[in-house]
C-alpha cells in the first residue's frame, strides 16, 4: 500500500493533510515541536501581563473584567475557575448553546451554574441557525459552521452591550494542535484572524443566506473596543489538567462512555454533531477524532506513538449511528441526501468504497 498522498508526524499522528500544519526536517510536526518550545516560555511574566493588562483597560463602567466563553465542557471551566479563584477576576461566562445538545452537555451546563458563575446564556433562532449549520455542513463539510461563527460573533456583541474589554477563549488550537504559529507570540487575535483561519475565509459568503434580520446574531459589530485573547498563551495548555481541576472543582462530569471516534469520554461532549463534525474530518484529512486525542496524550508524556497508531486504526473510522435520526431530523433532509453530501467530501486519494463504507487505502504508520 502506498502512502503517496498523505504521511504522519514522526513523533504523534498528525498527518500532512491538516490544513496549515508544518513540519520540521526530521519529520516533526509544529504541534509536537511547540510542545518543547513551551517549556522554555516564561510563563509567569506572561500571567503578569494580563494582570496589568486588566488593570489598565477595564472599562470603568462595566462590572466585569472579561468574559470567558463556556459550555459547562472542562475547558471553559477551567478558564472560569483560574480567572476566578486564582486571579479574584469578576467573570461573566457566556455559552452559546450548540444545535442539537447531549443529554450530557445539558447536564454540565446545568452542573456549571450551580458554582456561583454569572452566566449568560444565548440561545440562537432556531432556522437561521440551522441554515447556516446546513450550509456548512452541505458546502464544506462543516456541520456546526453557524454554531463556530456565533462562539465569536455573539460573544463580541455581548461584550460590547456591557462595556466588557476582554474576551479570554480556551487554547490556540493552531499552535497546540498544529497549524498555524502567528499567535504563539502574540496576546491578542483580531477578527480578520478569525475569518481566515477559524471560518475558513467563508464568513460573508456564509451570511448572504441569511436576511439582515436574522443575521443578527452573526454580525460583527462595528468599531468594537474588545480584544480576544487565548487561555492557552498565559498559561501551558493542557486539557488532561483542564479535566481532573473542573471536575474536582467545577462539578464538570465526563461521560459514562467513551465518545464516538476516540477511546476517550471527556471533551466536547455537548452536541451530537460534533461526532459527526469529527467524521467528517477523517473523511476529508485522513485523521479523526482518536489521532487528535492520540496526539494530545503522545505529547503529554502518557502514550507512546505505538500504542497511539493501534488506537488510531481503532477509533478514526466510527460513525456516529445512534444519531443518523437527530441528523435527518435537524437537518430536514432524506437519509440519502445525507450520505450524498458526506460522499461529496471524502478525500477520494485517501479513501475508496467498499459494500457501501469508505475505507482507507492509506496504511497509518
Ligand atoms: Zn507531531
């Protein structure tokens, strides 16, 4: 079997077919190298910064000092308790609830409120919100796009109704997963960061679907003070600690199962259609939900690369069944419909079908 069109990182599984990844001579993917440069970051002057930085910029009018973004997951809340109990910051969490939400994610949203947070909730229109994740989903293969847009675009605009100069999102997920590096040195991201690279440059295409009315929740508002900042540049990112501190602390609860596509049961666990985000992803790049995990436990420390490609030819390839009725229904299209959009963006260089299922030609390794 020939690899021709796609090789993985020689020290995790990212693989050469993630968007905007880097690899060094010896093979080594940027994630796995900024993994090393981390330890030489001074991070306590890094956290000095966004004291002083608070310090100075918070608006006088405005009860709070930032806004960390939550959906009751183990990252928000972890973001939450540090900037809380650690830093004595007065926080107002915002969640934009995901379309089609878990049992389990309902329960952790519900579990989060109960840790005397300020909480916002915003729950977006319903068939605007669906159209966008449609198009998505239908155009790129993205089924939670309208969701991604509005985790920034609402956020922003909440932040601007209270006079909030700061919004603190989780980790640079280009830096600790590979992809871009621009931020590895930077504080603050801006929105033309987030057309680009987040929402891959499909932000106003995406809107024209929509009529001015409803688009409300999509639209950036003009001339906005707030800044955006990641979690993961003041302090090392490390979602295994993001879990043990919020369960310990913010009575986050991990599933009672693994999730589908991996063998792990916490993390983005709040709607169904990120297991079929993830899907899509295997199809589209060769690597699915397990390699991200795989990658993020090589380069803890706590799995070998060996164990890691066994896992992978486990895991990568599940779809999620027991949702196949939520996604017709959500999505108001016939089961062939359905599988005539997944088809259309299958990597046909990577992948090849067999009595009706898209099997790899590649041979992880
Ligand atoms: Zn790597």
């Amino acid at each position: 079997m020939k690899n021709s069109s796609i090789f993985w990182c020689t020290s995790c599984l990212n693989t050469s077919t993630r968007p905007r990844i880097i690899f060094d001579k010896q093979g080594k993917c940027n994630a796995c190298l900024w993994s090393e440069q981390k330890k030489k970051i001074k991070w306590k002057s890094r956290l000095k910064f966004l004291k002083d930085h608070l310090k100075k910029n918070k608006n006088p009018n405005s009860k709070y000092d930032l806004i960390v973004p939550v959906s009751g997951g183990k990252d928000g809340s972890y973001v939450t308790y540090y900037c809380k109990e650690k830093l004595g910051l007065n926080v107002l969490c915002v969640t934009v609830n995901p379309p089609l939400r878990s049992e389990l994610g309902y329960k952790n949203l519900e579990n989060f409120k109960k840790n005397e947070v300020d909480l916002l909730e915003i729950n977006l229109p319903y068939h605007a919100h669906m159209k966008l994740n449609k198009f998505g989903f239908v155009k790129n293969g993205r089924p939670l796009y309208g969701w991604l847009i509005a985790i920034f675009t609402a956020i922003i605009n909440i932040a601007n109704q209270f006079d909030i100069n700061l919004i603190m999102y989780g980790e640079d997920g280009e830096a600790e997963y590979g992809g871009v590096q621009k931020l590895k040195s930077k504080a603050f991201f801006d929105i033309e960061f987030i057309k680009k690279i987040y929402l891959s440059d499909q932000y106003n295409n995406s809107l024209k679907i929509l009529n001015f009315k409803e688009s409300h929740w999509w639209r950036l508002p003009k001339n906005s003070k707030t800044r955006m900042s990641h979690w993961s540049y003041f302090e090392n990112w490390d979602s295994y600690r993001n879990f043990v501190v919020s369960k310990k602390f913010m009575k986050y609860e991990e599933n009672t199962k693994k999730n589908v596509g991996t063998y792990t049961n916490f993390g983005q666990n709040d709607t169904l259609l990120y297991d079929l985000h993830c899907y899509l992803m295997y199809l589209k790049f060769g690597f699915g939900r397990a390699t991200q995990d795989i990658g993020i436990d090589i380069r803890r420390g706590s799995m070998t690369r060996e164990q890691g490609l066994q896992l992978a030819k486990i895991y990568d390839n599940e779809f999620p069944d027991y949702a196949l009725n939520d996604y017709l229904d959500y999505f108001d299209i016939k089961e062939k419909t359905f599988f005539q959009i997944i088809d259309k963006h299958v990597n046909k260089k990577l992948f090849f079908k067999k009595k009706n299922m898209w099997v790899p030609k590649f041979l992880i390794n």
